[in-house]
C-alpha cells in the first residue's frame, strides 16, 4: 500500500524501494525528478543520454508527426529497462522539438503501481509503456524494449495518425 502523501497531485514523490534499499519515484513526474532520487537512475540516465544517437532520417520524418499528439509514459527508476529506454526516449523528443506540455510521466512501483488517477484503466503489464495518442485516441505502444530502433517503432506508430 502506497503511503497516503502519495495520493496528491504533486510531482516527483519520492518512496522508499525496499527491494534496492533506496528511493523511487512514484506517481505523476518529470525529468528533474531523476536527480532528486537517491539511486543509480540519474547517473545511468546522464550516460546514456549522452551515448545515445539516433537516427537522423528517422528524426526528420518524426518531427512534423509530434504536433498535437500527447504521449503517457509509464516507467520505474527502479527498472533496469526504463534505464535504457527513457534516456533514448528524452533525447529523441529533445532533438524533434517536442512539446513535453503533452508528456505525461508516470513512475510505478514493482507492482506496476502509483496512486494516479486512471492509472489501471492504462492496463500497463510492462514497463516501460510508452503510449502515443492524437485527439484522444490511441494510436499505439512500446511496450518494455522497441522491436527495432525506437525513433523508426515511434514513427510507424505515428503513421498511423
């Protein structure tokens, strides 16, 4: 059970991670949340942030495809897989100019949980889930690793658009 502080609105909650003996962030967050943390999350974030490039053809065609669309992503500081992908993911929306006014960010606990509205009506199974929507519709998911690079998975879901 989540401690009832946790319930607010507030961003970048920070709990206890009892399975690594340090902090997570929980509920509704941004990125300035990774550094607030007492983990590794912000340290492998800053490297591969910085050793990531992607590719620079697909970035051209995703940029005109990011107006208008909001984009949930549902991860854990603690997850090892959230530590590869959420860097790539940041550096992506950096690159193409995205609009993080239409991100939300959701971190979970091991058991997939967070006290945030509407949060199981996401169905969320793996982390991380990146959702893409235009007008309120879903256009598609990344579900815990990309089936290819993934700018060209984003693009295809976006396609779709």
């Amino acid at each position: 059970m989540l401690p009832i502080a946790l319930w607010s609105q507030s961003l970048n909650q920070k709990a206890e991670d009892p399975k690594r003996n340090n902090e997570m962030l929980i509920g509704y967050c941004n990125r300035d949340g990774f550094k607030m943390i007492q983990s590794n999350f912000d340290s492998v974030y800053q490297a591969e942030y910085a050793l990531f490039h992607p590719d620079k053809a697909t970035l051209d065609q995703l940029r005109g495809k990011l107006k208008k669309l909001k984009v949930t992503v549902v991860m854990g500081t603690w997850c090892g897989d959230s530590k590869d992908w959420i860097p790539h993911f940041y550096k992506i929306m950096d690159q193409v100019g995205f609009d993080y006014k239409n991100l939300t960010l959701i971190c979970v606990d091991h058991e997939k949980k967070a006290a945030v509205k509407n949060l199981s009506k996401l169905k969320i199974e793996r982390i991380p889930t990146f959702i893409f929507y235009h007008k309120k519709h879903e256009l598609g998911r990344i579900i815990e690793t990309p089936a290819d690079l993934l700018e060209k998975d984003m693009l295809k879901i976006l396609g779709k658009k």
